[in-house]
C-alpha cells in the first residue's frame, strides 16, 4: 500500500518557484546548480560534434546506437532491509527525453512487458528543453506505462529537462512525482521510505537539502536526478540513491569511460553502481539521448534492481 505526502500549498508554491527559475535560466542562458548559479551549453557544441562524426563516417552508427538499449539486473543487499521487501524489485528508468526518437516509448515497451516489477521509479528528464509540452509527452508515455504491470506503481522525479508542467501531466497518467516529497510503501508493520527531490542541477532550491533532512525515519532511499547530493544523503543515512542524468557519458572511450559527465561533482558516480559510505547507489545511463543524437560505448539502459536482506 503506497502513501504519498502531499502539501497542496507547498506544491503550489513549487509551482510558482519552478516557473519563474525556468523563465529567468531561459532568458539569461544560466541554471541554479547546488553549487552556485552556472552558464548553459550554447548548441554551437553539439553543432561541432555532429560535424565531427560526419567527417569521420561514424553519424549513421551513433544514430544507431542510440536506438539501442539493455536491461541491467543488478542485486542490493542491506542487512537491514525491512523483511518483507526481501527479493523486492525496482525497475529505474531514466532520461528518456521523449520525442528525440519516432516511436520510442512503443520500442523501449514491447520488451518491458514481462518484466513485472513491484515498483517503476523514473529518475527526471522526460522532455527536452521543456519540450514537447508536459500534456504530450505524457501522452507519448501511455503505451509504456500500460505495458509494465507494477504492483505499487509508478514513482518519478524531475530532471533539469523538465518543465513543471511535467508535473500534473505525469499525475495525470497516474505516475505520483516526488518534488521535495516522500512517500511510503508499507507491507503489513514494514515500510519503505521514498523521498524525491526536485532536480538540483538548473533548478537548485534550499527545498531539496531540506526534504532529505525532513524526512529521516526508517529504511529511505532518495531518488534524485543528478548524484550531486550523494554526499548529503550518506551523512543522513539513506540507505539507497537513485539517479540518472548523465547518460552514463553518452559519447564514451572504449570501455565506457565517459567524455562529459555533465555533473559538477561526483564524477566518479557517472555510471553504474556506487557506494558512498554506508550508502549505495545505482546512476542509470538512461534511455534516451537528448540534444545529441548519438551514442558510442554506451549503450542505453534500464534496470532491474533487486533488493535482498543480508
């Protein structure tokens, strides 16, 4: 059983907030990162990279790749995972940037739908630069979401993509979104704790420090889009981080060692599974691809975790 935390206040100051940072970043080319106010990519960049692999005969492979994706199991184990959520599993989707790829949800579904997970958490980056409006990329979503059977749902976060209008959209479909918010899913005296922040790479807020410290019961795992609060969330005890945003580097050496990380810190959490601390994590590569349409020793993914008590 799933209970969610809702301020309806504070979602609608959220929601004033979010408006007026997106506005104010899109009109100055700059984002509001945990670390301080920073500039934003001009395209002239990505510009050079498309040149770059045409010269080279490598543009219609990236393309490729891009559409290419596997599914990762990996196991957690903790000793003291609650005891019914033993052998629990978590299907993490991230970065889909729906709209990049004709067809894309209708793909990535058609080999999600025996996976049957008892959760699905999306960890931010649904749109692209905002686009296309909230409305329509959740309504791109419907197929994937009525092809993976979840026994408790759907759970998201925003990414720096993102457009509050993502919001209501994704409620709207009935995936609950985690802005500085947590929910708890109990199964009979046992419970897990979610707690989600809004992202913190462009839209850094006070809020998002002060939702991981608010909420401290029991066994919690924090789902944010970027690893930037890795560090905050060991000293506070979670015991498991959720994230993505990187796309695992995306252009990427032979071996998967990433180019650009795109994180102003914790570079070394680009990928993968971690652990800081006591605390592990797992930062997804994500399936879609964003403003650059290629990808190259990094194929994109979606995860199977599962849970396990030591």
């Amino acid at each position: 059983m799933m209970f969610l935390n809702i301020d309806s206040r504070a979602r609608e100051r959220w929601r004033e907030s979010r408006a007026r940072i997106e506005k104010e970043n899109t009109k100055n080319r700059k984002r509001d990162s945990i670390y301080g106010t920073k500039s934003r990519p001009r395209p002239i960049i990505f510009n050079v990279v498309s040149f770059i692999l045409r010269l080279s005969g490598l543009y219609n492979r990236g393309l490729r790749n891009a559409r290419e994706f596997i599914i990762s199991y990996i196991d957690l184990g903790f000793p003291d995972l609650p005891a019914s959520f033993d052998n629990y599993k978590i299907l993490h989707l991230s970065d889909l940037h729906i709209g990049c790829i004709d067809d894309f949800p209708e793909m990535i579904s058609n080999r999600f739908s025996e996976l049957n997970p008892d959760l699905v958490i999306m960890t931010g980056d649904f749109q692209t630069h905002g686009t296309p409006s909230g409305r329509d990329t959740a309504d791109m979503m419907r197929h994937l979401k009525a092809n993976v059977q979840s026994g408790d749902g759907w759970l998201a976060v925003l990414g720096n993509h993102d457009s509050y209008d993502m919001l209501d959209a994704l409620e709207a479909i009935d995936v609950r979104v985690l802005v500085n918010e947590s929910v708890s899913i109990s199964r009979g005296e046992d419970t897990l704790h979610f707690v989600g922040t809004d992202d913190v790479h462009a839209f850094n807020t006070p809020d998002s420090v002060a939702a991981l410290e608010k909420f401290q019961d029991g066994f919690r795992i924090a789902l944010v889009h970027t690893v930037d609060l890795a560090t905050i969330a060991n000293r506070l005890r979670y015991k498991l981080y959720l994230s993505g945003h990187t796309h695992g580097g995306q252009l990427c050496l032979p071996g998967g060692r990433p180019l650009v990380t795109r994180l102003d810190s914790h570079r070394q959490l680009a990928a993968g599974k971690w652990k800081i601390g006591n605390m592990l994590g797992y930062t997804s590569r994500g399936l879609g691809h964003g403003i650059s349409p290629f990808r190259f020793n990094c194929p994109g993914e979606a995860t199977i975790i599962r849970l396990i008590k030591e």
